[in-house]
C-alpha cells in the first residue's frame, strides 16, 4: 500500500518490474503467481504477499502495468523511438 501511495504522488503512470520486487521480498513465486500478477489478477495468485501487492496495483488511482525485465528494457524503447519518429513526442 505504501509503496503504490508513493508511485501516486509522484507519477502519472507506471511500468514497474515486479520481479525485482518479489526477489527483495525473498518470494520465490511459481510462474502462475508471477503471471497472475503482471495480468493484474489478484484472486487468482496463491502467495498473499504477492496478491495483496497485485491487489494494491490493481486499485491504484493511476495505471501501473506490473511484469518483468522485457516491460522495462528494450521493448519499451521501440515503442517510444517510434512514437518519437512519428511527431507523437517531442
């Protein structure tokens, strides 16, 4: 909860890897919980930890999409190189 509060005050959207999260948190999460998690799907993760965070993302007043290093990394920056080629960012 606090952690979602944070992201709010200080953003208007976020793209968090929560595998990071989960490792800090020493969750060793089976691929279903870790899925359920990035699809924001709470009542289907068995780890309460990790659904009550999912929960908490899910509720938040901005959008935060949750997953892994692909989210962050390289993909990202081809979506935002071509929005940038296209007049869509300056």
């Amino acid at each position: 909860e606090g952690l979602v509060s944070a992201l709010e005050k200080v953003a208007d959207a976020v793209l968090i890897d929560t595998r990071v999260l989960f490792h800090h948190l020493n969750l060793e999460l089976p691929a279903k919980d870790r899925f359920n998690s990035d699809l924001l799907r709470p009542d289907a993760i068995d780890n309460p930890v990790a659904r009550k965070l999912t929960a908490c993302l899910l509720s938040s007043s901005i959008p935060i999409v949750p997953g892994g290093h692909s989210l962050v990394s390289g993909g990202l920056r081809v979506i935002t190189d071509s929005l940038v080629d296209h007049g869509e960012l300056a």
